[in-house]
C-alpha cells in the first residue's frame, strides 16, 4: 500500500477438530470435563461422547450438554474401544482422544493444533496432571497409568503419546482401521 506496509493476509484456517471422549462410569467427572472440552474447542469442530457406563453419565451429558453426540455403548467396553466407536462415526480431518474423567488445561485445543502444524507429526500429545485432591488410591491409579506423562516430559523423540490426551490426523489413521 502507500505507506510501505505490506498487505498481511489471514492466518488459513485450521480444519476441524473432533474430540472424541470415551466415558465409563465417568458421572462424577462428566460435566466438568464436558464444559471444559466444549469451552475449548470454542465452536471449531465436535465434540463427541461414546459411553459405555453403568451410572447414567449419557443421561447427564444429554441433559446439561445439547450440542454434544452421545454414542451408547454396553457396558465392559474399554476405552480403545470407544475411540474406534467415535473415530468411525466422523469425518473430520483431525481427531483428539481423551476421557470424560480429564479436564483439559486452557489452551489444550490451540498447543496441539500448533504442534501439529509446526511439526508435521502425525500425532502429538502433552502432559497429564494429576487433579487436585485426589485420595490416595485415586493417585496411585493415576501414577501407574500416567507417570510418563509427568512435567517435565521425556524425550520428545522417544515419548509415545497418551490415548488420553492426543491429537491425530485422520489420513495418517487411513490403512491402520484393523488396530483402531
């Protein structure tokens, strides 16, 4: 222009994001964990939830959350298994994993969609937390299932990311649906 500025044009948009929950007896932890995980994708993409619980968490999410996909699923189910469930029922170019017992820090969706892109990798993932006030059994559950997870992480090169908090690219899942 005139004034030597150079016309800067948008940032291209990001392709949808769909979060895919899986839920087992999560109705203790369901809300908050939706709300966040709504707040987060802010209306840029799905979220989905695949239940396969005992204690009513569908019942409590198609109450309070209108907008979010409920899948039923029997009960027994393990969370892979709901991932695949919700993998298989969108389209969208990425998808994130993780369980209606999680809570997603302020800026989840943005610092995985950032590393995706200035990576090129076909999954990232990020640290795990334990919640506040865990009793002691709850925090023994969480160190066996989560302590690779812990700040400060790993290796990056060597770090193999967490079902509960990644983000994929769809085309890199194409050819691997025997695993999903």
């Amino acid at each position: 222009d005139r004034e030597g500025r150079r016309a800067m044009s948008p940032a291209p948009a990001r392709p949808p994001l769909a979060v895919i929950l899986a839920a087992i007896d999560a109705r203790a932890t369901a809300r908050a964990s939706l709300a966040r995980f709504r707040d987060e994708l802010d209306g840029r993409g799905d979220l989905i939830l695949v239940d396969a619980s005992r204690d009513g968490t569908a019942d409590v999410v198609e109450a309070r959350f209108p907008g979010v996909r409920v899948l039923r699923r029997p009960p027994g189910r393990l969370a892979p298994e709901l991932w695949r469930d919700g993998l298989e029922a969108t389209d969208t170019p990425l998808v994130a994993f993780s369980t209606a017992q999680m809570v997603p820090s302020p800026g989840w969706r943005v610092a995985l969609l950032d590393r995706l892109e200035a990576t090129g990798a076909a999954v990232v993932g990020g640290p795990i937390e334990p919640a506040p006030g865990l009793a002691p059994w709850e925090r023994a559950v969480y160190l066996l299932r989560y302590v690779n997870y812990l700040r400060p992480l790993g290796d990056p090169g060597r770090a193999e990311p967490p079902g509960d908090n990644a983000a994929y690219r769809r085309d890199r899942l194409s050819g691997l649906e025997s695993l999903w």
